[in-house]
C-alpha cells in the first residue's frame, strides 16, 4: 500500500501530463463504481493498459470509487431501476436481453446500469476537475506541501525511503 501511494504522489510530482492522470482518475471511477466482474470492466483495463494509463492514480482512483460506490448504492439502483422499468424502452430491453451478447453485458441488472449511467455523466466532470486540481497542486500546493514540518518528519520513515527508490 506504501509502494502504491508512493507511485501516486510520484505521478503527481513528474512530468507526466496532466491530462494522463486524469484520464487514469476517470477510468477508475467507472471501474470503481460499476460492480467489479463486469465484461466493460475488462474492456476498461485493457484501455488503461493499452494506452499506457498511469497506473498508481487509476488504482488509488479505482479503490477510493470502489469505498464510495457501496454508499451510492441505492441511487444507483434506483437510477437504473427506473431507466430498466422506462415504458418508451421496453422494446429496446426485450431486445437487448434477447441476445446474448448483451446478456453477458448484464446491462439489465439495475445496479449495473445505473452505475454506468451515473460514471459516464460523471466523467467529463471528474476529468476537467482532476485535470485543475492536478495543474494546480502542481504550480501551488506542491512546494508549499514539501515544506510542512509533516511532511518533512515523514522524509525520516521507511515511505519517504519507498518514494525515494523511485525516483531513481
């Protein structure tokens, strides 16, 4: 655990672009907040993989989502509920589970498509927030975080040592 938040605040800390770790911050969301043996979730790894996703803030985004998600919980499935439950959509629904493809999708499972719903419109929003916090943290809050008495104790611990290995 002291290896992977080492790896984030080193991400946060490098050249590596804003925009990258705030893909990576999105991609965890969606992972997070859908229920984990889901076939898009693959499809999300495989993306994060591929495209060279940075990897620390998509599993510290994917765990903080994961903790939140069991709260959002109800209103995902009252979300998707009500989508599933749509008269103008039944048509689309019976079709849908009638293949099989979109079976192993389990997109009729209300938790599944609310979760999805609620992740894809929150997506842009995570994106463009994590991107400002990121530039941000970056021109402002990083040389001023170096300098807490804090921060400067735990340069001392056996995680400043972790951080520092990596940086090498």
């Amino acid at each position: 655990m002291l290896t992977l938040l080492a790896r984030f605040l080193k991400a946060l800390n490098s050249e590596t672009g804003a925009w990258a770790l705030a893909f990576a911050f999105v991609l965890g969301m969606i992972m997070g907040f859908t229920p984990l043996f889901r076939v898009h979730n693959l499809a999300i790894l495989l993306i994060a993989l591929l495209f060279r996703i940075n990897l620390s803030g998509f599993l510290v985004s994917w765990m903080i989502c994961s903790g939140i998600a069991y709260l959002l919980d109800p209103w995902f499935h009252s979300i998707g509920s009500a989508v599933l439950q749509a008269e103008s959509w039944q048509p689309v629904w019976q079709a849908m589970y009638e293949s099989a493809w979109w079976r192993v999708l389990q997109y009729h499972h209300s938790i599944t498509m609310g979760s999805i719903i609620v992740s894809l419109c929150f997506a842009p929003f995570l994106a463009i927030i994590s991107y400002f916090l990121v530039t941000q943290y970056r021109l402002r809050i990083q040389r001023w975080f170096l300098k807490l008495r804090l921060v400067q104790a735990l340069r001392a611990n056996k995680f400043w040592a972790i951080y520092s290995d990596l940086r090498g």
